[in-house]
C-alpha cells in the first residue's frame, strides 16, 4: 500500500502485522467495523486523515466513478462508496488482502464495487474504457511509484477534463512527481503522511 501494495511498504508509524478492524466514518456504513487481511504493513488509512479527505471531497463524492489503485484495506473505496459514489474500482497486488477485500464488499452488499487482484502498473498500461471522477493513490512508501501510476493515468485516459486525485505518501517526498496540469487543492500532514487533494485540467 516486489508488490504495488501497503502490505509490502516498510513501517513508517508503528509496527504493524496486519489485522484488526477497519471502522467505516460515515455515510450508509456508519460504524460499521470490517476486518483487515493478516498481512505484514497493511494498514487502513487512519481515521482522523480519513474525517478530513472526506470532508474536502464531500461536494465530490456523491455519484463518482472511483478508482483505488493501491487498494489495501479498502478504506478509502468503501469510505466513498458509503458516502455515494455510485461505484468503485479497487486494485490489489496481494491476493489475501484481496480476498478480504471482496468479503468485507459483500457484507456491506456493495455490489458498485469490484476488486482486481492485479500489479497496478500492468492494469493502468491499457487505455481506460472510459474515466474515472476520483482516483485515489496511496502507494507503497519510498519504492518510487508515484511518478509512474500519475504518468499512466494521463497517458492511457483514466482521468476526465474535472477529475480529483487523492495522494498519500511518506512526508520526505516533496514535491510530488504529479503532471503539470495537475493543480494542488488542499493538503496537509499527519505524523510521517502527508495527504493531499489535486484535481486534473485538461492538457
């Protein structure tokens, strides 16, 4: 979130060996608890960054096409999904934490939602069969896959003219490797994240 994953990412808060619960802010889940696949790094981004991104996406959310490219936990996705967005791609390298991902999908009956156990690089090198309104990236720290995913999204039209884009990342990494027409909106930093809202102009 080697794999394109959190669940290969070196520890940059605390150590941690994967499962536990993620909880659901608000939305038609609210509260809702969901279990997080037993896989060494893999974390749900944290509640309080979470509370914030969405409420910078709050006039955004509702009826989006999302894509989650380093899907994980799937807190992101299903955050938005809970939220309106009327459906949701999800990438995830790892198959376990995919796995989990479409049980967790199935007890909220989200059927909006698909998961593609998948290396994101090789799925995002294909042109899209048509765009999406938010996209969230969230890579595995310091492996360098920021610049790459970002190029392919513009290269292969996976974004529209108003597209948002959602990037979390190690705080050292700074300035982010992110296209020219794309313009910053909001950002801020949480312990080593630093998270931030962009949105797409047309080249």
């Amino acid at each position: 979130m080697p794999r394109q994953s959190r669940n290969s990412r070196p520890p940059h808060k605390s150590v941690h060996t994967g499962g536990g619960q993620l909880r659901i802010i608000a939305g038609q889940w609210r509260s809702r608890k969901l279990p997080v696949a037993n896989v060494q790094g893999l974390r749900p981004t944290a509640d309080r960054v979470r509370e914030t991104v969405f409420n910078w996406l709050a006039m955004i959310t509702p009826g989006a096409r999302v894509l989650d490219v380093f899907s994980g936990t799937g807190a992101l996705a299903m955050e938005a999904l809970s939220r309106g967005a009327s459906c949701a791609t999800m990438l995830e390298a790892s198959p376990i934490a995919a796995r989990t991902l479409v049980s967790n999908l199935a007890l909220l009956n989200a059927e909006q939602a698909q998961v593609i156990t998948t290396d994101s690089l090789s799925w995002l090198n294909r042109p899209a069969s048509q765009p999406f309104d938010l996209v969230f990236l969230d890579p595995p720290f310091r492996l360098n896959l920021l610049a790459p995913v970002c190029q392919l999204l513009e290269r292969h039209g996976y974004l529209n003219d108003k597209s948002h884009i959602y990037i979390e990342v190690e705080k050292e990494l700074n300035p982010l490797p992110v296209p020219d027409n794309w313009r910053l909106e909001k950002s801020k930093t949480a312990g080593q994240v630093s998270f931030s809202l962009w949105s797409r102009e047309q080249p």
